[in-house]
C-alpha cells in the first residue's frame, strides 16, 4: 500500500443490509451513538456508504418500492467517526473540524443510481400537489456521465456530493430541535403560508422509534430505547450540517463543521451521483452508494473565532463550506424565472419559495414541449446539475428566483428559435417503460397509451 | 458611422432632470405610454439611461440623500420602444421578443455608482430590522472594476446588467396586476409569515399619482390622470418582465419577453456595475446611469410556443433568458449557510426567504470579523457577485440556502485557517468616513464611535 | 466628469492620416523619441489608437489593398507616454513598470474590423506557401460579438486585446536587436530549417528610413535621418514588450514590462478585436482602431527583483503578464494535433514551429469539409479564440502541437459524427463575394468559380 | 455487478514485472503483435496499465534509479485492443474510432507518483544543458489532489491523462516512420537549428531489439527476432496518436484515432496524474500507474470523410480530440513569455521551440525567488497544470511563446508586488532530501550544500 492510500475506517458490504454491516449503520442523530471508527487530523480515510434508502430502491421496471417505501427508516449513515488531533486528543466541543473530501465516487461494482417522486401520501416532494404519483427513473453511470433509460436523449457529467455530513449535536442542541420542530408540528397550520399547496407533506419528522438504528446499540435494549426516543431525524438539514444537499461539495471541497461533543463524532451518507439546486423531487438526486475519501483539521476554538450565533444560544450556528476546483463546465445556460404569484394568481410577499417553485414549473412545462413528459423532467430538473437562484428579495411584493439548466445535457438544441421549425415536435418515448405511476402506468407523453 | 456602429435611440444629457430629457422618461408600466422610439428587428441599437433615482443621490460624504429620497418617483426608463419586423409591421401580442444585450457600460463621463441601504421607515431592505439606519458607500470604476473608499481593501470586476427591462402590460395583465396587489396590501397581515421581521416595509406599492412621470403625456392633463391613477409600480418584477435584477443578465445575454400590445413597447433602466444574488440591501447594486447596445428578434407567435401559462389566464408567464458567455471568473468561493429557522430559534416551515436571510447574516457576521464593520459587509454583499442559492426545499422542515462569496475580491485571505493566527486584527477603518447612518454617524468598526 | 473618468492623454481622430494626428504616432522603437504625454502612477488614463495599418485596409470589396499595402509603414503607435512615480518622478532604468489594462475597446463610430493575408511577394504568412494570394475578410461587430459576411455561420464574442505594448530600448538595447537581426538576415540561411517552405518570407525587418514615423520629431531633419537609420522596426516582440500578440492580454490584465530608459516611455498600438494563438494569417487578428484605458504602477528596482537575464547582458529579459479575470467562457473544444513531420514527408527534430504548422493544416482542412473554402477557414483560425499549444516537446523526434477551437462559434455541430450524415453538404457561400485573391478572384469553396 | 459497472479487459498485478502479467505488455508499434483483448462498440470498458517505467522508478530517497534506467525497454502498454462493431465485425482500415475516457485514475493501493529529469547522457530533456543532472520527486496524492516531499509549498488537482493511445500501424506507415526517422538520425546534423543546445539527446530513437516486448509474441523467436527488429519504438508521438502527451485528454474527452488495420488495435499506457504542457523534463509528468474506463465508437470510412492526409500518403494523418468537460479551474495566471533569441543572445527565425525554451527558462528563474532552487521548478513545471502556447509565429524574426502557471498552487502570493517586501526571502527547503543529483546530491536551494 503507498504511503499515501486512503485507510479504509467504514466498509460497505453491498450484500448486506445497512443493519447487518460489520460497522453498522444509524439512522439518527445523538450524542450517544457510539463512534465506530477513529481517525487522525492529516491522515486520508475512506468512508463507504449505502444509497439513502439502503438498497430498498431496486433496478427494475416498477415503480412499486417507490410507492411503498417506508420513510422511517432511511438516511443510513456512515459513522459516528471520532476525530483526534496530532498528539490523540479528540476534538473538543467549541473546536470546527474541517473535513476536506479529497475524493468521491459509486462504489465500485454499483454504478448505477436513482432518482424519484413519492407519493403524495408518502412523504411528496416540492411538486406533489402537481405530480402525486410515484415515478422512478434509473441512470447507469459511463464514468463521470449517467444516463437513464427512462429519459432519452439525455447525459451529463456527474458533480458528485455527499448529501449528508454532520456532526453529532450535543444533548442540549439536540432537545433545541425537538422542541422547535415540535412546535412548527403542533401549531404549524396557522403559522403556514405554503400550507394549501403543501398541505399533505409532513410538517416536521419527529423523534420516533420506528424504523430506529443507532450503529452499535443494540436493538431492543434499554439504552436504544431511551436514545430512540429522542434521537434526531436525519431529514432536515441542521446546525451540526446533516442534509444539507449542496449539490457542488464535490472534490476537493472543504466544510467547516461546528464540533459539539467531544471527538466531533461525523457522520456521513446519502452520497449522489448528481443533484439539482433545490433537489425538488425530494428522492431527486441521483441517489447511490457510494464512497468518501476525507481529511480531517481541527480549528481549535473555531466556533468562537469563526461562527457566529444566528439565535438565542451558541448553539445557533451553521456550517462553513469551500467549493472545490473541479466542477464540470457549463458555457450556455437557459433560465427560468418565477415570481411570488402561485398558480391560483394569489400575491405572495416576498416569498422566494413560492417564486422558486414557479420557476421551475416554468422550466418543466417548457422543457415538456421538447418530445418529453412533464414526469421525466420533474425528475431531470431534480437531479442534473441546475441552478437554483435568489435573484430579487427585496422588490415588494414579488421575491424574484431564477432556475437555471445547462443546454449541453440535452442531444438537441432546447433554445427558442427565431425561427419556429415546421413539422412535427419530437416525440422521446423512454427506450423502456419501467418508470411508473402507481406502480402500474407507464411514463410516455402520448396521451392516449396513459389512459 | 461604420456599418455596426449601433444607433443612439435613447439619448440621455446626464445635466437634466429625468423628465426634461429629449425622449423624456417614464417611472409606471401601462398600455397607454407612447413609444419614444422604433427600432427593426436585427438593428443594433442603443439606449441611454439615468441611474434608477435619476440623479437624486450624489458622490458626496453623507447618507442623508438616501435617508431622505422620495420612492414614489425612482426606476426612470428609457423607452417604450416599439419593434417592428422586417417589413415594418409592428410586433404583436403573442409574439415573443427576442432582445439580446450586444453591449452595456457606464455613460462616459459617469463611471461611478453607489449602493446604499434605506431607513426602516423609509423602504427598508432585506434585513433592515438588523440595520434600520440608511447608509451609502460609493463606488469609483476603473475600467471593469469597481472599488469603494468605504469599504477598503475590496475591488472586483463588475458583471454589468441592467436591473429592468420589461414589455409594457395589456391593460388586461395590469388589471391583474392591480388586483392580486391590493389584495396582498389590504389582506396582507393574516397570510404572512414574514410579516414579524418584516414589519415596517410596503407589502406592496399600489398606483399612485404621486411621483409619477409618463414620457411624452403630459401632467396634469386628462389623459396624465387616468394613467396614472391605473398605472403598475415599478417595484416588483412581473410577467412582462420588469425590474428582474437578474445579475447574469450581462454582455451577449438574450431575453425573451411576450409580448401584450402591439410594437411590445420595451423599456429598460436600473443599471448596474455589479449585483449580488438578491440584491439584498435593496438599493444594494452598484446604481449607476449607462447605456445598453440591443438587438431584438420577434419569434412569432412564440408565447404560445414556448411560454406556458402558470396561472389562471394565458397573461400569467415569465420571460426566458440566456446567459452570456462573458462573466468574471471567480476560482475559489466560501460559502455560507442558512436553514429556514428563525434568529429567535423559531422554527419556519420549508421556508427558502428564512433560510436566505440566515444564510446572509452568517456572512454578514463572518467578514466582520476581517476588519469590517456589519454595515460595511452588508452593503457589499449586496452588491458584489455573490450567488444565493436555493440548495435543499424538500427537507422538512429545513429549506437550505446557501451564499457564496468569491474570495479573491477580498486584498486578505478570508477563509478559516487551521491555525488561528496570532496577534491584533486587521481594521479595515474607511479611507473616507463619507457613509453615514441616519445622516450624521460614520460607519467604521469601532463600536464606540457608534454609539 | 466623474472621479474615475479616464483622462484622455492620447486622441485619436479618425478623419486624419497617422502622422497627422494632434499627438503624431509613431512606427519605430528608438529612445530617441520623445514622449507626448506624461501620467502618474495609480491614474487610470485613455489612450487611443488607428488600427495597425492607419487606416489603408478599407470596408470594401476588394482584397487589392491588401495585395499592394506597403509595409514599411505599419504598427503606428500611440505614445510614447512618459510614466512618474506619486512624487512626479519619472520611472528609472531598471525598474518594473506594471500596466492595468482597466478597460479598452473599439473607437465610438469605428465598430468594424479586418483579418487578411498579405501576397507571398509581400510579407506572406505562416501558410503563405499554401496561401500564397492576398485575402481579406471584414468583420462587424455587435457588441460584444464579430461576424463577418465572408464567412458566414460564424459569430463570437471578441477577447479584445493589443497587439503591441512595449516601453522604449536604450541605445545598448537597440544596438542588440539591431546586431543580431541584422546577422539573422545577413547569415541566415544556413542556420535556417523552416527555410524552403518560408523562402519568400523576410528573415527580419532591419532600420529603414523608408516609411518611418518618428512621432514629434519633423521628417526630414538630421535629428529624423539618425533616428530613423537606427530605429528598430516593431514587426517583432522584443524584451521590451512590443508586438507580442498574447491574445488573452484583455480587460483586467496586468503587464509587468521592463524600464530600460527614464520615464519608461510606454507606447502601445495594434488593437485586436480577436486573434487566435500564433495569428497565423500575419495580418491575422480581427485588426481595428481602438482604446485602452490603463494604470500604471512602479516596481522600484523590480527588474532585478523580479526578471532573470536570459542572455550575455542584463537587458535579455522579457516582460510577465497576469491573465484578466474576463474572458470568454467555450466549454467544448476541438483540438487538432500535429507533429514536426513536414507536408513533404521529411521528419525534422523536436521543432514546434513544424509541429505547429501541421496542427493548423489539419484544422483548416478539417472545416473546409464543412461547407467552406480553406481561404475562408485559414483567416478565421487566424482570428478566432483558438488556443495554440506545444503538448510535448521532448519526445525525440517529434514535437506535439495542438491547435483547439471552440465549437459554439459555429452555427452548425462541427464535431465528428459517429453516424456520417447522408445528403448534401452544406456550402457556405459568402452572402458577398468582397473577399479576393490577387484583387479579383472571389473566396468561394466551388472550385469551378475559382479558375 | 451492475450493468454499467466497466468490464476489465486488461488486468494489471502490481507485484509482477510488466511482462509476467496476465496479458503480457508491449512496448514497441507493430502491426503484428496480437490483440489480448476484444471489445464491442458501446461499451464500457476497463483497462489497467504500469507506469511508463514498469516500475523501475522508486518511491524512495536517491534518484539513482532515474540516473541508471535503461530506456530501451520502457513505455509498456496495455492492449492490443481490438474493436468490434454492433455486428461483431472488426474495425476496417479507414474507419476512425472514436475512444471515449470516462473515467480514470491510479491503481487502488498505489497512489503515488514520480516526476524525474534524466541525465544528459542518459536522454536528458528539454533543458537537459541547463540541468544536466537526474534529478526525481515524488508525488503522494490526496484524492484530487498532489503533493511532493521534495518541493514543499505546492499542492495541486491533477489533471489526470493517459500520455499515450494508439492504434496499430499497418506495415506501410511503420515503413514510412522508419524511413523518415532513419534519415533524421543519419543526416540529421546538417539539418537542425537546435543541435547546439541539445546535442547530447539522441535525435531519433530507431527499431531496437534490446528491450524490447511483443505482448504474446514469446522472446527469442523467430517471429520476435523479425518484428522487433521493425517494430517502431514508443517515444515519439505519431500518425496512430502514440505518446501525444496531451494534458487535456481527461475524464470526458474523446480521441478521434484512425484505424490502419483490422480491428483497430488500439494500445495505451503512460498515465499521467498531472502533466504541463511541454512535459519539458521528459519523464516530466507525475508518472503513475492507472486505470481507464473507456467505450469505443467507430466511423465507418472516418478517416476519409474527416481526416486530411497532410503528406505524400493518405496515412499522414493525425488524431482529432475532443476535450472533456471536468477540468480542474484556475482564475489566475502568471505568463511567462519568450522569444527566438537563445541564450547566448542568437537571433532565431520564428522558432517556436527556442520561443518556448526561453519562456520555461524565465519562469524557472522567476519561482526560484520564491525560495525554491531552480531543479524544484524544473520539475514542477514539467508535471503542474501549466499552459505552454504558441501565441505568434509571424512576426519575423521572432516567435512569441507564453507558459502559464497557475497561481493558486503554491501557498504563497508568487505574483510581483507593486511593493517589494522588505525582510529575508522564504527558504523551501525540502522536507525530506530524498531528490538527488547524480544519485548522491540533494535537492536544496543552500548553495553551500551543492559545492
């Protein structure tokens, strides 16, 4: 082994189930989960992960897992890992822990992934109330492109990302959650502006010990059903980083992450292939195993020296990122603007969700006229590599958001012409239509084979 | 005059009031303002502008232009101008147009500009419960780039764009228009989530007579008090358009605006050297007057071909843009992070305006600890090229969004370091106290000099 | 006049010859020429310029201008400009002087160009042996953007930039250039490799008083007759800078030139709108009058500090330049390659020059497929955006040069096909048969017409 | 395994020599030697490869290994490859292939690599009279990342590359290559310019048997005696593509290679992590061991419908590229620039190798300020992303080269400062002394430790 090969400190066995793993997985975040490994600052490490749902997604032509998957149990993450400084002391509470991903990339032997919309009574996503079936598409991976059968005439390069990087939070950041997400749980509706369009999300993802796993304790015991029962979701992103689903963390990137507990105890999972800004499909990266190359400093004292508070505790902090040097390049972009009107005509204030969402409702509708179905590039949107902008915040009563895609990811020329061209539109029927609604309808856009 | 030598269509004598130009200026969107101007399809052409107050804040040492300036007159535009086609017919509704920037710049002779941040009382801006005061930083070119003698040690190339361009509206949309705004005024309150923070700015800014200049009607006549009584703000972007502050909208971009009445009737103003993503301070580019070198295509028919209706009449579109292949090109970014819970640990639902905020005023906080003083930080990312990103909307309850800063705008190195360095900070003390709060204070990062 | 408004220290007026102007040009480098305007360290200046001929190639249909221009006069320059320090004094021998290129762009009125080849009997070209006839294309510009009607289906943004900028030699440098040229030309070809397929080419370009311009210095006087008996002519870049032809030396470039007389006496001339790497046609970038707006600072001793000799004396140095942060974005190259085996067959060791040349045959034979004549494509390679580069130079006997083009100036997919395309070829006859060989025959890729 | 994982074609055994591998290496262009593997059309496939040395380079302190080697035998190539149509046909003389990289990277459990400059009488390299020594470093590599004990302070994205596809031969363009470099290597003297300077590297490097490998055709046959005594050797990029030493032909990019015999034959090796371009030390990239992913497509009668012959043959041809989309970004450069004047002051004629010789010698001595000695640079040029481009090769008597270097790669500001920095310069002294002269001399910048 060179010097320089990264130590594997979390293996994956793909044969197994997250659960049955050598160093198993969790599902949660608490300060209790024991640390499964031990890493230096300096050193190199490989971390291994499964897909998100931990293989429940299959490679097949239905969309049935999809539709029947039971959300309690994803985000299966790799870790906790406990960091050490040069002499063997761990990270200390206050210190930030910058974790440089050096590499990335699908486990090898598992290139392939996917992305997908769930029911809308199964969790949704940015679109339900447009799209409420469950729909599936499968990308294979060429190297650094992927590309689905399920939507032709399509590739891109990956900018491949983990999803998931965090921290373990400490006791008392930990009950700050539960109690804020309570809150908006309880007392949501009225406080709600997006509640007609979004009214059968879920409003927050509380503590819960179904489908609980928390690596090393054991199931069923006393400690796992204490720590069950209060331990963090894994959906939301958070102070201690967590999903943050920031689709350019790529390479050579860098976060900055607050340490609570002593040995900063990082966790990481839910690895894609590609994502779009927003990842609006919500399963809506190209979701796979996958695995991580990391390097790990400790700032010592850094919260103080470089975070600051963003509420009524030290706690309120978020994360630090640096965006590495290889991305893939991009020279012409179409954009799609949305403003705060929602679909009913009704004004919004400032509001760059709703602006955002009819940005890329924009794109979708406009994309559709190119031979695909509005379900094909719902799931494109969410998993190619857009961007999602911020353009105007302040312009009263209209919040401006931008959605921006890359037109070299299509095999033809999506811009509008001057010129319309004659003749009939393109009609890009999948190659195969395993991609369904309901487990039981094809994505095609000829109307007449959907009925 | 070689061949390409763009015609001078929109001439501006920056020694005259908005309103005794040649081609004089109007400040509302409605049918009924003439065209100033005609231009064929494929014509390079060029419009001149007043800066978006028309002159009312100056290169002087105090804010208090700023504190005091009457809203109700701003965002002066050039035009309408009507487009015809090759033949000379008039575009027409349902048409889509095609205007690409072939060129834009300062007017020579004015190569300066200014950002600038209202009084809480008087328009406020993004985060104006944190800086309820009015502040101003000037900003000299020299060539593309920009720098302030109040925020020392910055200096970045400009992305240049104008803030507004816009087809006039039927008289259909701005009914439309007219509606769903005095609705959100008159009901506002009960729907609003922002509403806390938020508190003290317009929820929305109806017609109003009051300031208002309509190019060649006359004021005070019949004809001046109709208009003006229906005629749309210029606040907000819209479906025609308008004041998008869409940043990448630079040299060798293209629009695509539809087209409601005959000829279109384009307008443009609101020019700026550089913009941040949001523009967050709300007079937060770098305002300035200059000139746009257009050349326009109609696509026939094209709203109906590209543009899908995102409401309950075939009025409610937006307009499509390209993105030049000419921008600044920035290496390395710090990015900074915000989730949709509140500075008082309120926890917002899936809320991407929330999580922006956080995400800004952790970058806000950050750099002051560089030398600069909150106001400082504010106003510059506000106007310098930073991206704001909507990264995650789908994560209950947390939306994600993410700000990113070129570092190399800065003359220090602004990311962490692994080693804390030693010894007294940098402060970063203006050259030139000219920027002010509330007229009579100085920024500087001495705290007890703000008192 | 804003603050930052460039001073004007060198005007142009296009209705007068050269040596007409207020401020008269020159075409020589010798330090006996006197400055015409003098700047400050940290002031950003204006200095304009007649394109490289002064104004003998015309917009017109006939390439005849080309075929008989005369030589002996070209490359006017404006300047010299005298540079002082913050105390107003001049720059010294041995100094560094940094020149910003703040902005720069064609004259206002002048937004037109040319790329031409001169005859093989007149100065030729790197291909002249293969492109032995005077050729001439126009190009117009539309902001940001050069079309020209000669070649059609063609259109890009410009990376403008000067060909020339240099300060002025001392006498012991000029003696150098004068010495060794003058052996070059005198001795040359038995050391020359390149010359059978160069034969026609001039070896140097030594002092001639023919056509020289010697800026304020009256024609005619002892003073003129010395100086123009000793002047060194411009053709090529020298250690001071000079006719060096960087094309991305653009906006928010930085030039670190070498002072070798007091007051460093800085001239610059030669604007290209576009040029690719080698500006292969000789008359090859897109040539045009133009601005510059320019700072300066000084590096005191910085030649010492910071050049290294590279020859018998300390004056065999060469300026260093710093990219811009502006250039135009292409994400899609083609790069054609070539090694030093020559169109005969012969095999020559290691030589770029050879290399290089055959990367570019097979570039332009390549396009011709594609609807143009090799005409056509030799002026647009000649300047377009094209990146010249040696890949290897070390692997006996053949260098490896490649020669890449953006694909997106083009209005058709110039990539290979792995399907060859059934049907017709297009033909890219030019809209206007202005551009001829010998002053009659039209460009055109029918080989019937072209008999 | 999942369906896009890549098929392993050819295996490489670190722990054996390269020819008791599997499928045993070449390193010798023949069209007799036997394919080891086939693949199809559209497929994704794996090819495992020895760095160009096999092995005989070592990761440890003394570059008496580099000073020693025996070059006959080097540049090992994995393949033959022969390549199958849809139909399971081979490719035909006359077809172009079209090799897609879609991936690539080192071997797993050998992430390093080595950058080295030979003795002068042992190959040397580009500037092999100004380091006449061997000189190595090593390079540990940290995901994307490199970095070397020996020339501390710099760390860098590799760019990583294959520095040698390509297909067979037929037997009459070996006959030509053959021909052409025998009379390079028999008459050469009187034909060459840069003899003085580099009169100690062999001018051609002709058919050997010493050394050399035929895959599976067994040594000390007769068949092995006939070819290798024809077989071309490795060094020299060709017709066939061969060693090109592009450093752009990354993840994503496409080589255009035309196929002379049956089956294409396609052969690569020499994976580069990181290389500049020049690869001026000649074992001048960061040297490793590889894999790539790789997917063929073949245009049938290609290489008539896009190549041109470019020589008395229709086999003068060349490859055409496509480059990639994931390159590693850099906003800004340092340029270096150099003209055809050598350094002893010597007048060349437009010789873009002397150019280029001059440009790389100025930036050595530049960074050699910096506290390196000028053997570091040497060597760091040769293997980091620098930009080597011909960028006039007109202006008589002088070609203009520039050499790029990305500044973002060393840890200190290399840029000249408008203010010369007062206090004592920065020593790099290496780490580890383990890069050496002659095989007893250490790499350092301390002139006493060199006497």
């Amino acid at each position: 082994m060179a010097p320089s090969t990264p130590r594997l400190v979390v293996p994956i066995d793909l044969k197994k189930k997250p659960w049955e793993q050598i160093l198993p997985l969790h599902n949660r975040w608490h300060p209790g989960i024991p640390p499964v490994a031990e890493v230096k600052v300096g050193e190199v490490f490989r971390v291994e992960m499964v897909d998100w749902t931990g293989g429940m997604i299959k490679d097949n032509d239905s969309a049935i897992d999809v539709k029947t998957i039971d959300l309690s149990s994803v985000h299966y993450l790799s870790g906790p890992i406990r960091v050490l400084d040069e002499e063997g002391k761990p990270a200390q509470p206050g210190d930030l822990l910058a974790v440089e991903i050096c590499n990335l990339g699908p486990l090898p032997g598992d290139e392939w992934g996917f992305t997908a919309s769930f029911d809308r009574e199964n969790g949704g996503g940015f679109l339900t109330d447009h799209f409420p079936c469950a729909t599936k598409a499968i990308w294979y991976f060429e190297g650094i492109y992927a590309y689905s059968p399920q939507i032709p005439g399509v590739r891109f390069p990956g900018l491949t990302h983990p999803g998931i990087v965090g921290t373990a939070p400490s006791r008392e950041l930990l009950n700050i959650w539960n109690e804020r997400e309570r809150e908006v749980e309880e007392t949501g509706l009225k406080h709600l502006k997006l509640c007609e369009v979004l009214h059968s999300r879920p409003l927050a993802n509380l503590p819960s010990t179904k489908g609980c796993h928390l690596g090393k304790i054991q199931k069923g015991t006393p400690e796992w059903e204490k720590i069950a029962t209060e331990a963090a979701r894994t959906i939301p992103g958070r102070e201690n980083g967590g999903n943050c689903d920031i689709k350019n963390l790529s390479r050579g990137s860098k976060v900055y992450l607050p340490v609570f507990i002593e040995g900063a105890n990082v966790s990481t999972g839910d690895m894609h292939f590609s994502q779009g800004d927003g990842e609006i499909a919500f399963c809506g990266a190209i979701e796979m195993s996958g695995f991580l190359e990391l390097k790990c400093e400790i700032i010592k004292g850094g919260m103080k020296e470089y975070l600051t508070p963003m509420g009524p505790t030290l706690l309120h902090v978020n994360p630090i990122f640096e965006i590495g040097p290889v991305e893939p390049r991009f020279s012409e972009w179409l954009v799609f603007e949305g403003i705060s009107v929602d679909e009913s005509g009704r004004q919004h204030f400032l509001d760059a969700s709703v602006a955002y969402k009819r940005a890329v409702l924009n794109a979708i509708d406009y994309l559709s006229k190119f031979g695909y179905s509005k379900e094909q590039m719902y799931l494109l949107l969410s998993c190619c590599p857009c961007e999602g902008r911020i353009s105007g915040i302040v312009d009263s009563p209209n919040a401006v958001a931008t959605f921006a895609i890359p037109t070299s990811i299509f095999d033809q020329d999506i811009r509008p012409k001057t010129k319309v061209p004659v003749g009939p539109r393109l009609v890009r029927t999948p190659d195969v239509l395993k991609c369904t609604y309901d487990g039981n309808l094809p994505i095609t856009k000829n109307p007449s084979a959907m009925t």
